[in-house]
C-alpha cells in the first residue's frame, strides 16, 4: 500500500493531493505497462496524455513507477490548458484504482435488475453479443440495433462501427447538454457552433449563466485566461446567475436572476446600446443581415423596467453594465452556457446574447467574441484513416426526432433529441432489438430517470442490453451483458478541444499504464465483434493493433505518432489565431470561375457534392471579395430565415429574431410554496464518472436544497430541516404529457443561504447514487462489485460521510424539451416543497 506519505517523500504529490485529499490505496492487478515513456526522472516515467475526467480534456503528464500511477500533472505544453489542472484532473489514481472498477465480463443471472451476475469470459461475452447483432443485420433492419452513448470522446471508433454496421439509430446527450447553445451559435454565425471568447485579452467579460470556475466544457483553459484577464487587463467580469457559484464569487459583480429571464436581460442592454447610440453601426449595418435601427425598433420593447420586473435585476445595473460593455469595446465579450440555454426557452436567450456582441462590433476581434471553425483538430490536415465511406441509409424515427425543428437541422451537426429516446421507445415508436450503452449512465443523469429505469428494465421494450462501463452504474444494473471498460488512462485516442488561443491544435490519448484486470477499450471491443459478426463489416477495421492505427493517424504531424507520444500534442506552428475570418479577401485562385449575385453580392463557385448546389464562397463587401460567414446569407444572421423555414416545415413558429419568451409555467405569481427548481455542477464532481472517486467524495458528497433566507423564513424553514419536494410536469401544450400534473416526489434537507434567488430551490447534480459501492452513495451500498465478493474491509469502513444526504434529482425531473429544439430545460421545473421533519 502506498500511502499519501510515500507519495510525499517521493516528492512527486501536487498541491491539491498535499492539501489533503486523502490516501490512495493502490489495489488489484497491474497489468503490463507497454508505453513508452516521454521522460524518465530517477524511477518516475513521465508520460502525457490527455485527462478525461471532465469533457475538457486538458493536457497531462502522468507519473508512473514500477508500471503503477504515482500522481498527475499538467502538460504545460498543452496549448489549450497550460499546464494547468483541476482537482478533477489530480484525483485520476482513484479512479484507475477504484477497487470497485468493473474488471471482468459479467452476465446476468435471474431477472433484469436483480443484481445476481456471473463472471464469463470475453469470448463467451463476444459470441453472445456478436449472435445477437448479426441476426439484427441480417434481418435487414439495422436499425434496431441502437447505441447510447454520453460525453464521448472516441467518436471517430464509434462512428467506424455504427457506420459499419449500417444503423443510424446512434442516440446521444446533447439535448440534455449544450443543444440551445450550439443551435443559437449555428443560426447567427454559421461557421461554429461554440464561441470562444478571446478573454485573455478582453477588458470587461459578461457572464450569463456559465459556472467557468466550475464547470463549462472548456473549464481549465477558460479559468486561466480569466484571472490573466483581470491581472493583466484590469478586466471586469459581471456574472448573471440564479445561484452564488464560485464564479459569481470570483467575479466583480454578480446578479442574482430568476430562472429563464437571461434573454430579456440581454435584449434589454440591446436596447440601451441602440438608444444611447452606444453601437458599432457601421460593423453592424456592413456584416449582419439586418440594420441596426431595425433592430433598435425591435428591441424597443424590452425595456431595463421590464427586464427589472420579471428578471430582478435593477434596471439602473442593466443600463450601467450595457453602457460598460459598450465602451470596452471591441475588447468585450459575453459567455454563457446552461444557465442561460438549458431553458425553454434557452434558444432564444442564446440568440439575445450573441447578437448583443454583434451590436457593439466585437465579432472575431482580439479581446472580443471569438471562435473556431474547428472545434477540434484539423480535419483536413489530420484526416481519419480510411472511413467508413457511406452513412446508414436506414432511417431512426428515434434519432431523427422531428418535432423539434432545429434538433437536426444542420447537416453536419445533428444534434438528436436525447431525453425524449426512453420514452419513445416505451411508446414504442421504434423497435429496439439490441441497446448498447457506453459512456453513459441515463439511469441516473436523465430526467425522469425512473422512466429510464422502467424501460431499460423491460425486457420485452428492450430485449438485449450491453452495457460498457468502467464500474458498475444504474445503467449497467439494468444490461444482460457488462463489459468491462478501461478508464481514460488505460485508453488511446486522439482528441482536442475547442482552441481558446484561437488556434487549432491535436493530442494524443495514450495508456498510461496497461488495462487492469480483463478490461478492455471499444479499440479492441468494437474489431473483435466486427470481425464475428462478419458481412463485411470487418474490412473497415485492417489494423492489427491500436498503435498501428494511431500511427497511420498521426503521419501527417512532423515526426509522426512518436512525437505525439513523447510530447501528448501538437499544435501548426504556421497556423495563426482564428481573427475576423469573416474579412479575409478572397483569393484571385478562390475567384476564378466564380459568379457573384448582383443582389445580394454572395459569390458562388462550383457546387457543394452533398447538396450538389451552387457554393456559397464569400460576400462582396464594399467591392472587395471577401469570405465573410458561412451562413445562408454569408453575413451574420440577427435575421434567421433558415429557423423560420425550419420551424414552417414542422409546424411551428419559431422567431427569425431574437426574443424573448416567457417559460408559461412562470407566469404570474407562484403559489406560496411553490419554487422553480434548478441544478447545478461542483467543481469536484463530474456527474457519475467522479462519484466513484474517494478523494473527491471527501471534498463533496451532499446535495441538500439551497433556499433563499427570505424564503426560509415565509415556509418557517431553518438550516438542515427536511422537507418534502414534490415537481410537476410543465404546463405547456408545446410539450409532450405538458399538463402541469403533478410527477415525482423527494425528501431532502435545506441549506439556507442568501446565495440564491428567492423563487428558486437549487440542488446539485453529484448525489443520489444507489449502486457502485459504498465511496459513491455514500455507503449505501455495502455489497460492492456486482458479481465479486463484497470487500467491506477495503472501504466500507473509510467511509466516513457515511448516511450523509444524497438525493437522485433526476427522478423527479420532468422531461421538459425546448419546443423549438429539443434542448431539455433543467432549470425551469415547478416544485412545491413542504417541511416534514425539523433538524435533528
Ligand atoms: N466540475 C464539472 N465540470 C464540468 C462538468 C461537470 O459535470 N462537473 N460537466 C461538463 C459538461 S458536460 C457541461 S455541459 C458543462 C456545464 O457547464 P456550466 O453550464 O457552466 O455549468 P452548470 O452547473 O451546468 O450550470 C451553470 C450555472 O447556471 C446557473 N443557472 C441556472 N439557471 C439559471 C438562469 O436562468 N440564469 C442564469 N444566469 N444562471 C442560471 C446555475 O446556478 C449554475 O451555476 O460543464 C462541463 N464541465
Ligand atoms: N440534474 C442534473 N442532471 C444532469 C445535469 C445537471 O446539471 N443536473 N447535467 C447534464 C449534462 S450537461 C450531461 S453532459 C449529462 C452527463 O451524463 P452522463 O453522460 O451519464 O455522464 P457521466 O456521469 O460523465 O458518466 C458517463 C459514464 O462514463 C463512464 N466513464 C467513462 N470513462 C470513464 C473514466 O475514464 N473514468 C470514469 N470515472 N468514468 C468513466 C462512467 O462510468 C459513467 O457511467 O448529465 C446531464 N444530467
Ligand atoms: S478541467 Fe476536466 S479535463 Fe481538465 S483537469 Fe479538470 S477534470 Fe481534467
Ligand atoms: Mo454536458
């Protein structure tokens, strides 16, 4: 055993493991260790690689010894995180060395859910599942087979094999993510679907609804450039949330809203901008497809009084802070992400808040509203070997969901509606033969959980269930198969991430030490089943090893797949930062058969081999040839026809401009006792993946309901009461079963707080798990792995915050999709609560 003192002595333990994270023990087999190492220093081999314990994916270089992890740390040459890590990304060892890891095959014995399995074999496991699958193909309906999959990170091996295989019935996460937010960035600017806010170099960064101290996609690499900002710029950051997050903490100004009322705070400002003549008029009226006094007459109507009234923020502070932004810029920027878009009405509230950049002219400018067109490495430049050549020509009623019209409505970004799946197939809208989830514990982190549950425990809904997964989850309960996965430092891939520096970059994922137990990554699974389900499938995976696929992967980087090895990433050292590429001046080559639309001055040449179409290559701006915006309009579209048609197609209106709508459910006064519920994450969790880890279980393992002192004191409620919360289906005819009846019901305690909006209850999204041992529900479940011997001496007894409150937020979380999209509002539930029982 290892303990935090040996880590000490040996020099090699950071910061957040001194500061007492607690002790690791290292366990289990060790399997072989067959990577190179990038260095050696005395007897610690450093290797980089790329963390995965978050969807950021920062650089890492871990330390290992004798073929055992030591500690992690950043890889300061990873351009996006710097070196830089987190908590998250420091506690990796407890997961690699979770003695509750699923390390063995195991099959279910008795009904689905029972929790009785037996240990096979992986050829045992390979046969069964391989049977089921060609039986499936060759019954000409792939599309029964269907693949869940969550925060994926190896989708190039994924999409190999579905595509493969033939079935397009590929269901994922990103309705219940960050749909709205990709969807309000598709519609205005086209050429991404993410914006990167050049903060490093920003004066004044407008926050609504981001937790970047926390949280967000881009976490590390975001943080780092915010507290240089404020260094180095004197920056100012103003921080909209309904919740005291450590953001909001971390910021100069932070204002408390009432869920869903971001939007109308932000075509507010607009409005003062327009008014006080605070606009870039002439960026406006030269690169956006609408003039900025038509946009001063629509955004009349939203005035800072009205903002004030239904939002709570002062509208003397909107005026002030709209003015503010105006004259920091172009060095100006907004950020936000769920708490502004996992709404109903989150779509239009994304749209409000981009154009507001375009208002004051900070599109692409350095300390502006940036982004990328890569939103990971360079496609072009570092193409997949050999694809899979063809799509699936079968059709997914399921995936292909059509009554949200922007859910797929670009091409090459569709973005499926993921928390309608459970309940569709218990409608039984499209017929499910074989369900294989990876990556993806719906269990538990999707609304209504409990319908999950109920469908995935149905035999008849879901006749075969695999589930992959490195350790046992509330999914994985309910599979007839449990394949055991290696973790994020036992795996290859390449990944990268939306560039905050602007300029595109790759790495490499590379086991750090060698699988434990008989685990396995999809790398191997996914040949294998290939190859026994046969009919053709198996000549799309010709590499003999993972290496050897790597390697031909990463030829076009200068030395090649051993450079990504020794160094973890690559960066073009050519490449410059992704500025203003709406004005870059076509080139004479780029111009010549060209043929220019004297109306509306958009310049086409050749045809787009998907649509077979003329193609759209730039924009006459002022006589010069420029490349302008990858939208219909090859401007930024404050005007969206493309949503309006979209929405025409199916149906429904959906506002070609931003505006601001109110969620009905909130209309009105609240009844007494009624709150709008809402979620959020911590630092230290990241949903299943990290309550399986012990130190950081030891930083937070509780999620009681924050409620605001005023609020408290109404309901006659003190510090550490229990109360009883029960939600109810929104009341929206928009919505599927919207009837306002009432849905689930949960017990927990209250933390009373001034940290939080008076008609607001917030509970986090790191509690309520009822398997995977006793470090993960807070010892619960004392029976340890499924299919393994219980080991209560290994950490039952370790379990200090053992009996502490965890509560399942999702089982009482409605399935609530954002009409025009689909994006599931996870902030905008009516509950009433109740007190039951005072603190003991
Ligand atoms: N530590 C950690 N980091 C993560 C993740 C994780 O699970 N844990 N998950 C990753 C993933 S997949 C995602 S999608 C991102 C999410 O990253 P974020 O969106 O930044 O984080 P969230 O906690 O989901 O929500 C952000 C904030 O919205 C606030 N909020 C709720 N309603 C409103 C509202 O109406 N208006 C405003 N202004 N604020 C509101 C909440 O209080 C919360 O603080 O984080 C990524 N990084
Ligand atoms: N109430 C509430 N619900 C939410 C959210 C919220 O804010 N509030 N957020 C939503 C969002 S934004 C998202 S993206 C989804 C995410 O929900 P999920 O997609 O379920 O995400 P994870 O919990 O990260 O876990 C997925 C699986 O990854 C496995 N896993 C894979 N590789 C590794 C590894 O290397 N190490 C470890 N430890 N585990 C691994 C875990 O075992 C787990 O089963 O949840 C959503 N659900
Ligand atoms: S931010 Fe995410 S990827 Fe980066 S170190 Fe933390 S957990 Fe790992
Ligand atoms: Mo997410």
């Amino acid at each position: 055993m290892l303990t935090r003192r040996d880590l000490l002595r040996i020099g090699m333990v950071t910061g957040a493991a001194a500061a007492g994270l607690g002790a690791i023990e290292i366990i289990g087999p060790v399997g072989d260790v067959s990577v190179d190492p990038g260095k050696t220093v005395g007897a610690v081999r450093k290797i980089p690689s790329m963390c995965q314990m978050c969807t950021t994916a920062c650089g890492i270089i871990a330390n290992v010894r004798d073929g055992r992890l030591l500690t992690i740390e950043g890889n300061p040459a990873d351009p996006n995180s710097q070196g830089s890590i987190c908590a998250k990304g420091v506690a990796g060892p407890s997961i690699l060395y979770d003695p509750n890891r699923l390390l063995h095959p195991l099959k279910r014995v008795g009904k689905r859910g029972e929790g009785r399995w037996r240990r096979i074999s992986w050829e045992e496991a390979y046969t069964e599942i391989a049977d089921r699958l060609r039986v499936i193909r060759q019954s000409g309906r792939p599309e029964e087979f269907a693949f869940q999959q969550g925060r994926n990170r190896s989708s190039d091996i994924v999409s190999r094999f579905l595509n493969a295989f033939g079935t397009p019935s590929a269901f994922n996460h990103r309705a219940l993510c960050s749909l709205n937010r990709r969807a309000a960035i598709l519609a205005t600017i086209g050429d991404s679907d993410w914006d990167l806010g050049d903060f490093e170099n920003s004066r004044y960064i407008l926050n609504f609804g981001c937790n970047w101290a926390e949280a967000h996609q881009g976490h590390i690499p975001v943080a780092i450039r915010m507290m240089r900002a404020r260094e180095r710029n004197n920056a100012k950051i103003v921080t909209f949330d309904a919740r005291l997050s450590n953001t909001a903490a971390l910021s100069d100004e932070w204002f408390c809203v009432k869920p869903g009322t971001d939007g109308l705070i932000a075509l507010a400002m607009a409005n003062v901008i327009c008014t006080e003549r605070l606009w870039d008029k002439e960026w406006f009226d030269t690169w956006s497809n609408y003039s900025a006094y038509d946009y001063a007459r629509h955004v009349r109507q939203y005035t800072p009084e009205r903002a004030e009234a239904e939002s709570g923020v002062p509208a003397e502070s909107i005026r002030r802070i709209a003015r503010e932004f105006a004259e920091a810029a172009p060095r100006c920027t907004t950020i936000c992400n769920r708490g502004s878009a996992a709404h109903r009405n989150g779509f239009y509230n994304d749209r409000a808040i981009t154009v507001l950049n375009a208002l004051v002219g900070n599109m692409g400018r350095v300390g502006g509203w940036c982004w990328h067109p890569q939103s990971a490495w360079d496609k072009k430049q570092i193409p997949e070997p050999a694809p899979v050549p063809d799509k699936p020509t079968a059709r997914s009623l399921i995936a292909e969901a059509k009554d949200w019209p922007l859910a797929n409505a670009w091409q090459n970004n569709k973005m499926r509606v993921g928390e309608i799946v459970y309940l569709w197939i218990k409608e039984r809208r499209q017929r499910i033969s074989a369900l294989m989830t990876y990556n993806c514990d719906q269990a538990w982190s999707w609304p209504e959980a409990s319908l999950v549950r109920e469908v995935l425990a149905d035999e008849e809904l879901v006749p075969f269930h695999v589930c992959i997964d490195v350790m046992p989850s509330e999914t994985s309960n309910l599979a007839d198969i449990v394949l055991p996965w290696t973790t994020y430092l036992e795996r290859w891939d390449i990944d990268s991430r939306p560039p905050q520096g602007l300029v595109d970059y790759v790495g490499l994922r590379q086991p750090v030490v060698g699988p434990l137990g008989e685990s396995k990554d999809l790398r191997e699974i996914f040949p294998e089943l290939a190859r026994r389900i046969g009919g053709g499938i198996e000549r799309y995976f010709p590499w003999r090893t993972e290496q050897e696929y790597f390697e031909e992967y990463f030829r076009p980087v200068p030395g090649g797949f051993a450079h990504m090895r020794t160094a973890g990433v690559w960066q073009d050292p050519a490449k410059t930062p992704n500025y203003a590429p709406y004005e870059r001046v076509l080139s004479e080559q780029e111009l010549r058969g060209s043929e220019t639309d004297e109306k509306t001055g958009i310049i086409y040449n050749g045809t787009d081999p998907k649509t077979g179409e003329r193609q759209a290559i730039g924009i006459m701006i002022g006589g010069v040839a420029r490349r302008g915006f990858s939208t219909p309009s090859r401007k930024l579209e404050v005007h969206s026809q493309f949503v309006a048609d979209k929405g025409s197609e199916a149906d429904k209106t959906i506002s070609p401009l931003p505006v601001y709508e109110q969620i009905p459910a909130h209309r009105g006064e609240l009844a007494e006792d009624q709150l709008i519920m809402i979620s959020f994450k911590w630092n230290v969790h990241n949903a299943h993946r990290t309550m399986q880890s012990k130190w950081l279980q030891e930083i937070v393992h509780t999620n009681p309901a924050w409620i605001n002192t005023a609020t408290a004191d109404r309901l006659g409620l003190r510090h550490g009461d229990w109360i009883e919360v029960t939600s109810f289906r929104p009341r929206d005819d928009q919505v599927p079963r919207g009837d306002g009846s009432r849905f689930g019901t949960l017990h927990t305690r209250v933390h009373v707080t001034e940290g939080v909006h008076p008609s607001v209850i917030a509970i986090s999204h790191n509690a309520g798990r009822t398997t995977g041992g006793p470090v993960a529900t807070n010892g619960r479940d004392r029976a340890g792995l499924p299919g393994h011997e219980p080991r209560p001496d290994r950490d039952a007894d370790q379990v200090w915050w053992a009996g502490s409150l965890s509560v399942p937020q999702n089982d009482i979380l409605p399935i609530y999709p954002d009409p025009v999209s689909g994006q599931q509002a996870y902030h905008d539930t009516i509950v009433s609560i109740r007190k039951i029982e005072d603190r003991a």
